[in-house]
C-alpha cells in the first residue's frame, strides 16, 4: 500500500533510546513517513543507588524536580524509595513526557515549565524565581547541564542532585547507515539531546561534514541547535514545544513551507 500523508515518501533517522522512540516514530508513521530506529543512546540505573535513595528518603526538601521521564522511572524502580516525605513535598516535572510518567506511578506533579520544557523556564517561573532558604532536590540521570542547580544557588536555595540513571553510548556498525544516507535514503535526522548529536558525529565520522551539510535536522531548543549549526548543520527544524507532536508538527511546517522531497531507495 503507497503510504499517504504529509510526511508520505519521506524517511526519518530516529536516534532516541529505544525505550523512548516508539511515541514519536508511531507519530511519523501516521502522518505517512517512515521512521528509521537507530538509537544512539542507552538508559541503564546506576551503579550505586545508595547515594540517591539516601537523598530522595530525607524529608525536608520543599521541591523535588525531575528533568526526564527516565528520571522518574529510574526512581520509582528504586524499591528502598519509601517516598514518606512526598505529603508535603512539591515536585516539578521538566516536560509533558516526564509529568506523564509521575502519573503513571502515582505521584501528582505541581508545576511544568512552558512555554518551553526546559530548565529555564522553570527558572522563570514565579515559584523558582523566589527560592531563598528553600531545600531543592533534582532529579537526574549521571552528569549533565549545572545550569538549574547553580541558579537556584544563587538564588539562595539549598540543592543536590539525585542521580538514578546513567546513558551509554550503544557499539554498532555504521556502515550500512552511511552508505544509504549517501544515497539519498535519509531525508531528516533527528537530534533530542546535545548528546546524541555528539554520538551522532561520532558515528558518521568522516562522512559526519558531508552528511550534515545536506541533510535537515530536526532538533529541540535552540542551545542543540546552536551545537548542530556548529557541527556543520545548516538547515535546522527547531521544535517548540519539545514534545513528540510538536516535533513532528515542526517537520511536516518544514516540508509544507519547501522542504525538498524525494523518494528513498531500498535500505537494509
């Protein structure tokens, strides 16, 4: 059956962890375009949950914040999480994906960011505006960005970070994915995180300048495009809001306002 839609003729390079992706390729294929999987990044608990869970178990913090869905699910599957102090505990959800997972394990969330899913505009909210001699626990997976804990400290709040989850960057042979996009069978990629952008150049290496100068990105935020323009990247698709729709609905405004279509050839 000839698939039909706006993104009907079109293949899209998916590098979401596997875990995260189906949402959003579900999203691609309805509006008739294909999403090829390739993830670059895996989530995997940490290897010493101690230092969180005795973070998470005190009970005097005013907020905790979770900054991803995998937050939340690496937390709840931590069985000594008693979750005793969260009667009195507000807690911030960065993003619509992540306040749906604190309702899929019964947790409420108080406050999400918009118009932006993002730390700053949680920093601009009116209840992180005002922090001084509050207690902040963040919610987080192995590094990442300082900016959220280092604003808040400057505002005078206490903070830490709970770190439950941590991301590996999967061992896979590039070869075939590299030979079809030079073909022509990749005709956007899609980059959700600084991160997978990095593995995402990594991977392509020496073909990574090629690839990019001719290949739209769709990315979230304008700090992952800034990085992409960077990298070498020169047609961006910058998805407000960062949500599975909205990424989707930023590539079809693309292609409706005259992006270039073609049919891809056979990929393995």
């Amino acid at each position: 059956m000839v698939a039909t839609g706006p993104l009907a003729g079109r293949t899209l390079l998916v590098t979401r962890p596997a875990d995260q992706a189906e949402g959003l390729c579900a999203l691609i294929e309805a509006a008739g375009g294909r999403a090829w999987r390739w993830p670059l990044l895996e989530i995997v608990p940490v290897g010493d949950a101690a230092p969180a869970l005795a973070l998470l178990n005190r009970e005097d913090w005013d907020w905790l914040v979770f900054v991803s869905a995998n937050a939340v699910r690496c937390a709840a599957g931590l069985q000594s999480w008693t979750r005793r102090g969260l009667g009195s505990t507000r807690i911030a959800a960065v993003g619509a994906a992540t306040a749906q997972a604190l309702a899929e394990t019964g947790m409420r969330v108080d406050l999400i960011p918009k118009p932006q899913f993002n730390s700053e505009s949680l920093l601009a909210t009116p209840e992180f505006t005002q922090v001084l001699g509050t207690r902040i626990l963040i919610v987080r997976g192995a590094g990442g960005r300082e900016l959220l804990a280092r604003t808040l400290a400057e505002r005078g709040a206490e903070t830490a970070y709970a770190e439950v989850y941590q991301r590996r960057c999967p061992q896979t042979d590039a070869t075939a994915l590299i030979e079809a996009w030079r073909k022509g069978g990749v005709d956007m990629a899609l980059a959700t995180s600084g991160e997978v952008l990095a593995h995402l150049m990594d991977l392509l290496g020496e073909a990574g300048p090629e690839l990019a100068a001719r290949t739209p990105l769709a990315v979230i935020g304008g700090r992952i495009a800034q990085h992409a323009r960077e990298r070498g990247w020169r047609r961006l698709i910058v998805a407000e809001p960062a949500s599975d729709s909205g990424i989707v609905a930023a590539i079809i405004g693309f292609y409706r306002e005259g992006g270039i279509r073609r049919d891809p050839p056979g990929l393995p």
